[in-house]
C-alpha cells in the first residue's frame, strides 16, 4: 500500500467514525445531560455529615529533602499512634492518618498540618496533638531538633464545601464519553449492511455502481400537482 493509499485509508475511517457519531448524536447528548443532571442533583441534595477542617502551622529547620523526609514522618504509625492514646480516639492510627493532610507552604520550612472530621472541635484538637506529638517525637527518630509550632489550630465551624464546579465538569466529560463508548458498541454490535465497503466486504466483489433511494411524495401534493397540471391544461384550450 502507498502512501496515497494510507492516507486515504485514514480519511475514510475518520469520516465512518464522524458519520458514526452524527448518527447517535442525539443518544451521546441524552446520555450526557443525564449525567451532569446526576452530578448537580448530587451536589444540590448531598446530606452527608458536613466536614470541618482545622489546621496548625509548624516550623521545620532543615533542608528541603529532609523536610520532605519528616513530613512524612508526621503521618506515620509513631506519631498517630501516641495521638490516639492522649486524645482517646476510638479510631486507628491507620484510620486517621486518612483524615491528616500534610504540606509544605510555597517554598518556606513552614508545613501545615490539617485534619478533617465531623467535629470541629475535635479536629482542630487532632491537628494541635498531631505537631504536638511530633515535635516531641522528632529527636529520637532523627537527628534534628529544629521543629517549632509557629501556629496552633482553631475550632473552625465552618463546615468544608464541595467543590461543585469540579463534580460538575466530571460528570459532563464522564457522560461524554460513556455516550460515546455506547454508540461505537453499538455500532460495533451492528451487523447491517450500511455503506458500499460493508458489501464489497460480504461477497468480496467491487460495487460498479448504486441507484439512489427515490424521495416518496406525498399523495395530497401529488394530487395537488395534477390539479393543477389538468386546470392549466384546461384554461389552455382555444387558445390560437
């Protein structure tokens, strides 16, 4: 095959994909609405527990890979651990460190420490132990001493909001694509004859040629037609 000959071969299979596509094009947009409908309903009507989140910032001295090193560090079992002893949590260390979010500030050696939970108050509690702890601890898992609390947390009471736009944009492009993903297995299921290719396929003989479908007319027009035709005839008579 040339290079005329794939290319070709590339066009036509782009234009059966299109024409796949404008077929079922009404079922990708149903399909599509329908799922950005669900994501709305879902952001609107959502009645899960509200999430407040509480955060404390601390100081860690040291260079950036090590900084790195003790951040992680902060969500281990070590430190969880003691955390749920002192605050008397009915959860796990593993559970918690879920609820533990841990990131540095822009370039700084300032590392925030937040935590999400269902009471306010006991979150900001968590995040204020969890440095707490951590500080403490530090020494004798490494060799540093440079942590310092630079803010505590406080009760936060206003609860998390979901980020509607980005549940929104999801389900638009989740509905795009499973409406597409429906209709090529549909038409990948499809076993009528819809173009010259498919019958040159089935009996592996060319098509010289195709008569095109004849527009059927409606009766009352043609009826219409012939009056009309017959009425022009008619006034036409005796005319020299």
């Amino acid at each position: 095959m040339n290079q005329f000959d794939h290319t070709t071969g590339k066009e036509m299979n782009l234009k059966e994909l299109l024409k796949i596509v404008r077929k079922r094009l009404w079922l990708i947009a149903l399909i599509t609405v329908s799922v950005t409908a669900a994501g709305w309903l879902f952001t609107t009507f959502d009645h899960t527990s509200p999430k407040y989140q509480a955060s404390t910032n601390i100081i860690i001295d040291a260079d950036t890979e090590y900084r790195n090193t003790l951040q992680v560090v902060i969500k281990d079992t070590t430190v969880l651990e003691a955390v749920v002893n002192e605050l008397d949590l009915a959860q796990s260390a593993e559970a918690l460190a879920k609820q533990v979010y841990v990131e540095s500030i822009d370039d700084t050696q300032v590392v925030k420490i937040s935590v999400v939970d269902s009471d306010p108050t006991l979150a900001a509690s968590i995040a204020n132990t969890t440095a707490k702890v951590f500080k403490r601890k530090v020494p004798s898992i490494v060799d540093i001493n440079g942590v310092r609390v630079l803010s505590k947390a406080k009760t936060n009471v206003t609860p998390m909001k979901t980020n509607e736009t980005k549940i929104l944009l999801a389900s638009f492009i989740l509905g795009i694509v499973s409406g597409l993903g429906l209709v090529f297995i549909m038409d990948y299921f499809d076993d009528s004859i819809k173009s010259e290719r498919d019958i040159e396929k089935l009996l592996g003989m060319q098509v010289l040629g195709t008569v095109s479908k004849k527009k059927k007319t409606n009766k009352k027009i043609r009826k219409r037609r012939r009056r009309r035709e017959l009425k022009f005839r008619g006034e036409t008579i005796g005319i020299d």
